[in-house]
C-alpha cells in the first residue's frame, strides 16, 4: 500500500483503542470451519461435505443482535481453461466488518474497501477500528503444532546427569496463508491464495452464528440443514442444497444462479473418466489419485485406526476429486491439506 493510500484509509478508520467496548473472548476456546479444494466443506462442529457451485456464499457470519457483527464471504468459480465446469473453487473470501470489507484474493492479493475507496495491502498491517479494535493482517509467519510440548526450566542439577535429554523444541513452520484476525471477537480467516480457507472462531459465538460452517452448538449431526432450517441429511446432493441456500447477491456477478450439479463430479467416480470421451484426458489423473489418496500414508495409522469410516471416506473421496482435476503442480499442496485437516504435522509430500 502506498504512503498516501495508507494515510487515506486511516483518516477513516484510525481509532484510539480505549474508545472500544470489546467482549471478553480470551477462555472460550475455538473451532476452525473449513473450505478447501473442489470445494470440500468442514463445519465448525466437524461434518463434512461438498458443494460445486460458482456464485458467492455466506461462509459464516454472525446471527444475533451486536455492535460487532460479522460476516465471511467466499466466492467459488472454475478455474480458467476448465471446460468441464463440474468442480469449482474457492475464489476468493471476505471479511466484512459493518462497512469495511476485507478481500484475500488470488495469488494472496489483499484488498481493503469501504464505500468506493480501495486500498491494496501487500505486507503485514495492522488497524483499529471503532468498536472492534485491533485488526491484524499477516501474510505469512509461523505457525506452531496445536500439541505442543510444555517447556519447563532446565535445573542445573538435570542438566548435568549423563542421561539428560533436552526437551523438544516447538514443532513451527512457515504458514502459506494470509491471515486477517479480529482478536476482540476471536475470530481468524485465513485464505492460501488458491483454493483453501480457514475461519477460527472463539466459542462465545456457538448457536449465535450460520452460514455453510453452520450453526457451531456442538452437534455436527444437525449440520445438514439449509438456511431455512430445512434437513436434507440421506437427500441426494445435500451439499448443493446447502450451499445454493446460503447463496448471497454478488455485484460482480449479478446474474449468477443457484446450480444443480452433483455434490462430486460423477465424472471422477463409477468409471466414468473412461465411459465419456471428452473427459479422458483425466482418466491418467484418476488413476493415480487412486494411487496416491491413501489416506494411511497422507494421515498415519494411529488416525486411521482411531477416526469412523464415514471421516475417512469423506477425505479419500475429497483427496481423489482434488488430485483428478488440479493442476498437477498443485498436487503437494492438495495432499498438505488432506494432512493438515486431520493433524500429521510430520507429513512430507512425496514430489
């Protein structure tokens, strides 16, 4: 951002941080919604399912009367070249905090907009806003395993037995997502600039919130609803039936309708790469997706051994899906996803 676009966007957003009335968020604890891939949908209470449609979505956002209302918006579409048009992505998402707007885009481009001012953010920035206070956008630092080991003191006398060992250090890496946080509402939105997204929330909000990350009251079995409270577990294609009804207008794209694909492209399952001609180009992908979605390998045997079969199906099926009709340099990336969403920290991606 430049000098006087920095000094523009202050003049109407800068605020002394006293002037704020925050609520207190710091011992609920959180859960983390998430949209990855082609496009695989995690609730904040832990379902999961798929939605292929291309229009703009609310995500998450909040439901009850409060000076700090929010909302996440996600912007699906089919990436340029595709001229299948049955898997789409994540394009896009938004934080919209009362007037301000906060994009992360492709390739981790950030924008900030209110009314008709933009502003372009390329590197970490920080501002206040009146009520919701400190907001900080980072594009990338390091981020550390949820398990972590307690350092404690070393004592002179251990230290000098023959049989000491020192304790672990913290397993950290760098992060690959750009990040927007609120920390006076708890919430975090992350977007790796292709196709994944992550929305952390503090508790304080469960039963308070919707969106395709659902209704966060700790039951992940009434997360098949669409936004009319309409339950559309054991229907066929719930996924789209959930996401066209949390379908939110987009000026950008005004005349985008609701869709009736399948909640995963037929194509990529059931044979029928091989049965339909124009789609076996994709037949050599899907194969080896086959190959390579061993969940086993991707998230260990202890997972495996201790998750129900319908988690495991979920990721094998989302895994298979993203590596059949990716980019094929996109590949570690899409298995890195898979790791991280159930936990192997220690996983390396096999090039």
């Amino acid at each position: 951002m430049s000098p006087i676009g920095i000094l523009s966007f202050l003049a109407c957003f800068l605020v002394h941080a006293s002037q704020a009335k925050r609520i207190s968020i710091a011992n609920y604890g959180s859960a983390t919604c998430r949209s990855q891939g082609e496009v695989h949908y995690w609730s904040l209470d832990g379902l999961g399912y798929h939605h292929q449609c291309d229009c703009k979505y609310l995500l998450l956002g909040s439901t009850v009367r409060t000076r700090t209302p929010f909302k996440v918006l996600s912007k699906n579409w089919y990436l340029p070249g595709d001229q299948i048009k049955r898997a789409s992505w994540t394009k896009y998402v938004e934080v919209v905090l009362r007037k301000l707007t906060i994009r992360l885009g492709q390739d981790k481009k950030v924008t900030l907009k209110t009314g008709l001012f933009s502003a372009s953010v390329t590197g970490d920035f920080e501002i206040r806003l009146p009520l919701y206070g400190l907001i900080k956008i980072n594009f990338g630092g390091k981020e550390c395993a949820d398990v972590m080991p307690i350092i404690k003191p070393v004592l002179r006398e251990d230290a000098l037995r023959v049989d000491f060992r020192p304790p672990p250090l913290p397993k950290c890496w760098s992060s690959r997502f750009v990040t927007v946080e609120v920390p006076s509402i708890g919430l975090k939105v992350e977007f790796d600039g292709f196709a994944d997204a992550r929305v952390t929330l503090s508790k304080f909000w469960m039963s308070k919130v919707n969106g395709l990350c659902q209704n966060f009251d700790g039951d992940a079995k009434n997360d098949w609803r669409m936004r009319d409270g309409t339950n559309v577990a054991g229907l066929e294609n719930p996924g789209t039936m959930i996401g066209n009804s949390y379908q939110v207008f987009d000026p950008e794209d005004p005349k985008c309708q609701p869709c009736s694909l399948p909640d995963l492209p037929w194509m990529v399952f059931n044979g029928g790469l091989r049965r339909e001609p124009m789609f076996a180009e994709f037949a050599k992908a899907a194969e080896d997706a086959n190959t390579d979605c061993d969940i086993t390998r991707i998230c260990g045997e202890e997972y495996v051994r201790n998750t129900d079969a319908g988690t495991i199906k979920f990721l094998r099926e989302s895994c298979q899906n993203d590596l059949t009709l990716a980019p094929s340099e996109r590949k570690c990336n899409i298995e890195r996803t898979i790791a991280e969403t159930c936990g192997n920290d220690d996983f390396t991606c096999e090039e």
